[in-house]
C-alpha cells in the first residue's frame, strides 16, 4: 500500500508483501537558513539570466535518480535546466529574459517530487526572484530596471519621464505636461521632507512633481512662465490665493514673500512638499522586486 502524504508533505512508506522502503522526500537547499538563501536575482547581462539551483533526497539511494523537479515559470522569461529534464538530487534552473511586467518578480514555487506506483509524493520550497536595481537589461532597454519597474506599480502617480542627466530626485519643466525623474531617485531622498529610500524617494518624489505640475497647468496652463501681475513674489503661487493656502507649517502664504517661512525654500517647493509628506515610508514594500531593495533581506 501507499502512504499518503504527511502533514510536513514527505515522509512516506511504499509496502508490498516482498519489501518496505521508508523515505523521506525533503528539499535541501534552498531552505530559507539564512532566510534569504531562496533570493535569486537576475543579471545584468543581455539577455539577462537568474539561476535558481536545487538540492535534495528521498534519504534512499536507489530512489534518487528518480527525482523530479519544476519551478513556476515567469511570463516572458524562457525557463531550462541543468540536467534536462530536470532529474536527480541537484538542479539548475535558469529563466533567462527579464519580464516585461514587475508582478511576474516574487515568488515561485521549487518542487521536488517522486512517482511510485502511480502515486505522486512531493516537498515544496518558495523561492523569490528579484531584478538587479541598477541593470538596463529590461525589455524597455534604457531607462534603469529600477525605473522601469517601479514606474508600473502603485508608487507611481503622474506622467514621467527619465532624465539620465537630471541632478535632482525630480524636476518639473513649467508648462509641461509631464515631469522627469532623475537617477538620484533610487537612493535615500533629501529636501524639505525626507522619505526614505529607494522606491519610497521614487514614489514620494512623483507626489512631490506632479503637484508641481497639477498646480501650474490648472493655475498658468501651458506657459514656462507665471504672470508677473498675478505672481509679484515669483514663487510660481498665484498672488490672490497665497492667503488662503496653507504650507507645511500650517501657516497661510505672504503673497509678497517668495519664500513666506524663510526655510530657504520658495513657497511653490513649500506647497509640493505637502503632497510629498503624505507618502507613508514602507507602504509599497510588497511591490519592490530590486536588488537592492525593500525585500531582498528579507
């Protein structure tokens, strides 16, 4: 007869009236000892390539030539193995192409199973596969993996664009109808509020500029320059509604001050740092698939 299998998932008997063999099916490595030895990332090559090795037993060695390995495939990505098919107590499974789509990062499913009698009996380990944060190896091919995939998820509001060159986290070009991100925004952020780093600086930084450019399209429209009769302080806030806004003081605007708080910031920074301190520090964790990143220690 046959065992089902346990509440651990390996441990089984095979009996007939001639023999008994016992085994216990178990995945070695990766075991999650340290906790990120089942991270796997993918290369900076082109195409990139993340190899995701196996190793495991039945306990009984006339059974391990028998075992039989799969993983969760990725969308985009073409999987192989070494040796193939993938056979025996140690595996290599290698994806090769970034996907187009950050939710295919995250995590798979490694299994090891044996077959007797008909029968399948199987041990499961997840493992989590990552970008590298610096690569420009993604199907998009010039902007930063980073940029490229955080740009598809929740932490990204407003129309941007990447700016190689930019020197700042962010900027907004007046009169645009889009803003630009620059490579700093990957790293730990810096200004009139600080939020973190990494994709906490990206998404703050996008509330921070798509204030900047809600405000001047609604206010100005599609000029690089205010009205100086409506904009006497040139801080880029209209005049006659200074009295009414509050900054991140919770103090109104001086229409006649450019910079109203004298932080050493002019009131228009003032007013898009509001939007950006609403961004909460590790709220998009579960969605950052970077190496370096929110989860890659994990």
């Amino acid at each position: 007869m046959i065992k089902k299998p346990s509440s651990q998932g390996y441990t089984h008997e095979e009996i007939s009236s001639a023999s008994m063999v016992v085994f216990e099916l178990e995945i070695l490595e990766p075991n999650e000892n340290p906790v990120t030895d089942n991270n796997f990332t993918f290369d900076t090559s082109n195409p990139g390539k993340c190899n995701v090795t196996g190793l495991g037993t039945s306990h009984v060695s006339s059974l391990e030539d028998d075992l039989t390995w799969s993983i969760t495939s990725i969308a985009g990505s073409s999987l192989s193995s070494n040796p193939s098919p993938p056979k025996g107590q140690i595996v290599t499974f290698t994806y090769t192409t970034l996907p187009s789509a950050n939710g295919e990062f995250g995590e798979k499913i490694l299994k090891l199973s044996l077959t007797i009698n008909g029968e399948e009996y199987y041990d499961t380990q997840p493992v989590e596969i990552f970008f590298s944060r610096d690569g420009t190896n993604n199907p998009g091919g010039t902007a930063p993996n980073w940029y490229y995939y955080w740009s598809q998820t929740s932490a990204s509001t407003g129309s941007h664009m990447y700016n190689p060159s930019l020197t700042y986290d962010g900027a907004y070009p007046l009169g645009k109808n889009y803003f630009e991100i620059g490579p700093s925004a990957k790293d730990v952020d810096g200004g009139l509020v600080i939020k973190g780093e990494g994709i906490d600086n990206f998404g703050s930084t996008c509330l921070h500029e798509k204030a900047h450019m809600d405000y001047w399209l609604s206010t100005w429209g599609n000029v690089d320059s205010s009205p100086l009769a409506e904009d006497r302080d040139r801080d880029g806030l209209k005049d006659s509604a200074e009295p009414t806004m509050r900054g991140l003081n919770g103090n109104p605007y001086d229409p006649t001050l450019k910079d109203t708080n004298s932080d050493g910031y002019d009131d228009f920074e003032d007013y898009a740092a509001k939007y950006e301190d609403t961004w909460a520090i590790g709220s998009h964790d579960s969605i950052d698939w970077a190496n370096p990143g929110k989860q890659i220690n994990k």
